[in-house]
C-alpha cells in the first residue's frame, strides 16, 4: 500500500509519502507567524495552514516519486487539536481520497507520536510504556500492540511542554521557549536552585505549579537584584529543566515497577530535550531497560508518524468515511 499522510492538528502542515510500511519522506512547513504573539494563535494558524497545506502535498508527492493515481488511501490528523487547523487537513484529505476514489484513514496525533517509534529500528516490543510529553499533552501509555494503547496516567492541568514555553516566556525567551530553554539549560548547574515537586497520587502529573512557583522565585530575587535573570539566565534555566525531568521521571520509573515492563520509550516535541534524553539514559542503566529515543524530526509534530500510523490501520483494513468530524479533544483508543 502506498499512503499520502496528513498533519495539521496545531502550527505546523506537514505531508509524508509511505509505501509498504517504509516513509519516503517527511516534509514540513513550522508556521512562523506565531512568534510575535509568544504562542499560537489558532485563527492566524488556519490560514497557514491553507496556504502551505497544498505546496506540501506536492512536494511530498514529487520527493516521493508516486503519482496520485499510484496512492491506495489518504490519511490525516483527525484530533486531538485546534479545531480550525484540523478542519483545513482534514477537508483536504476528504476531497482527495473522493477526487482519486480511494479510502480515507483517520488518525489520532497522540497515537501517532506513540508510533514514530515504528519509522525506525530498533523498534519497541510490546507490550512497552510511551511517556509522550508535547505541548498539548502528558502521557504514560501503555502500548500493547500497534493498534492498542492505553493512558496509565497523564497531566491533570499543564503539559510539560506548556510549562517549558510558560516558564521560557517568563524568562524573556522567543517562542516556543523550550528548545531554548534546553540549550542555557546545557551551560548552567542544574542544582543552583530547587523547586517544589509536585505531589499528584499514582500516575498523575501536575506542571502549572512549577510556573507559579519560578514566577514568584523570581520576582523575589528581582528585588534584590533588578538583573537577576540575565547573569542567572543558564543556572536557571538548568535548575528549571532539572525539576521537570525530575517529575516526568519519577512516574516513569513508578509506571515501569508497577507493570513490570522495562521497554520505555519517549515521545512528543519535549523527547527532543537533551535533560530527558540524558536522564533517560542513565534510568536504562540503573533500571535495566531498553530505551527508545526518537530521531528529532519524529518528536515534533509531523506527517511520517501520521503515515507510520495509518500504515497498521491500513493493513488492518481500518478505514472511515468521508462524513467523518475533526475532534478537537480526541482521547487515545477512541473509535467513533
Ligand atoms: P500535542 O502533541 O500535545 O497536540 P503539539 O503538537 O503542539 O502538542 P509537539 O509539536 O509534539 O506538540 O511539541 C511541541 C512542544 O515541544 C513545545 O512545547 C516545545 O517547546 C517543546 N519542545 C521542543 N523541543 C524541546 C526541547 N529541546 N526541550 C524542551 N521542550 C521542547
Ligand atoms: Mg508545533
Ligand atoms: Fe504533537
């Protein structure tokens, strides 16, 4: 089978070619618009969308060296995420599955992160455990095969990669702020200040009091020294990103024991920092698993992990018709 796959769910339009479970490609346009209001705005986002949505296909198609008439299905994002974004890629992806007469195949873009494991080996054996940490989400998953995945536990009010651009932000750092954040995150000492951990029962997370409690650690410090963020600017950003590796780690370790599985894998745009990456890696030793680390161009939102996605729906015969509704909150495991 031979997949043209979709990805619109927030700023950044992406198309990707798969032919019998390999990725031919995987092209992306990030909106840039959105960096003068330090966030997205979903209307101005919509209308990227439109505009980059058809210049990506037909890059994709031609990178790819298929022709539309040789595409067997049409695959898009169908949720979770803003609205009028997955609106223009899922309109998009109906009108062509009809024009070529083929089958449309939705996908969920949480699933999908899950499964940018599969692009490449080595990949996970099931049944192993996703922490899938983006800017949308927080997630211990517990995946049981290409098709079954269940939430263990997630974050009950910010995503970690909120926290990260929120915190960023507060900083005076561009937008998004966490690859930022990240990199004077490396040239800082992560033990300079601490911060409260955060005290959710069993699985949960919880990342919004982190940014209150660096909000006022700062405007406390501010006092006494007006210049405090910029010649602290790297031992913060350290200090921070220490603490929040920290949280994610603690329930990942805590999700590991209880189901006693040491297949851990990470994803989502946050699995491309390097605390968590480094973390991670010392966890594998003490722990004794096998870690799973996606390419970067697979942590943040793309098209290939759509296509991996639709690719096992696909071989599974999991097609959905054209009437079918975008999904603004779509949970992972939802058939409807
Ligand atoms: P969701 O997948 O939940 O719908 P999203 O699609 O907006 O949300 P992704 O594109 O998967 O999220 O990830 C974007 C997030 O990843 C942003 O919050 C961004 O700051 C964060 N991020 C990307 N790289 C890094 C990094 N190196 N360190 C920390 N955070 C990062
Ligand atoms: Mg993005
Ligand atoms: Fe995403």
């Amino acid at each position: 089978c031979t997949i043209l796959a979709i990805e619109s769910s927030c700023d950044e339009t992406s198309a990707a070619v798969i032919s019998d479970g390999k990725i031919l490609n995987n092209i992306v346009a990030t909106q840039s618009v959105h960096e003068k209001y330090g966030g997205v705005v979903p209307e101005l986002a919509s209308r990227a969308h439109q505009q980059h949505l058809i210049p990506v296909v037909a890059e994709a198609l031609r990178t790819s060296g298929v022709s539309k008439k040789d595409l067997t299905a049409v695959a898009f994002t169908r949720g979770p995420g803003l609205m009028g974004a997955l609106l223009v890629g899922g309109s998009f992806a109906k009108a062509f599955a009809y024009a070529l007469n083929i089958p449309l195949i939705e996908v969920n873009h949480m699933e999908a992160h899950v499964l940018a494991h599969f692009i490449e080996k080595p990949y996970p054996e099931f049944p192993f455990i996703c922490l899938t940490v983006s800017g949308g989400h927080t997630q211990l998953v517990l995946v049981k095969n290409h098709l079954n995945m269940e939430v263990l536990g997630e974050t009950s009010d910010d995503a970690v990669g909120e926290a990260f651009d929120k915190i960023a932000k507060i900083l005076g750092l561009p937008y998004p702020g966490g690859p930022h954040l990240d990199r004077l995150a490396g040239k800082g000492n992560p033990k300079a200040y601490s911060f409260p951990l955060s005290d959710m029962k069993g699985l949960a997370f919880s990342f919004s009091g982190i940014k209150t409690a660096v909000l006022y650690f700062l405007k406390e410090n501010i006092k006494q020294e007006p210049d405090f963020i910029a010649t602290h600017l790297e031992d913060i950003c350290a200090s921070v990103q220490f603490t929040l590796v920290k949280m994610l780690m603690q329930k990942l370790v805590k999700a590991s024991r209880e189901h006693q599985i040491l297949e851990v894998a990470i994803a989502g745009g946050v699995s491309a920092n390097s605390g968590l990456r480094n973390t991670l890696k010392e966890a594998a030793l003490e722990n004794d698993w096998q870690i799973y680390l996606p390419k970067l161009e697979y942590c943040t939102d793309n098209a290939a992990m759509v296509a991996m996605a639709a690719h096992y729906k696909y071989r599974a015969g999991i097609f959905c018709d054209l009437d079918i509704s975008p999904l603004a909150k779509m949970k992972i495991g939802y058939h409807g």
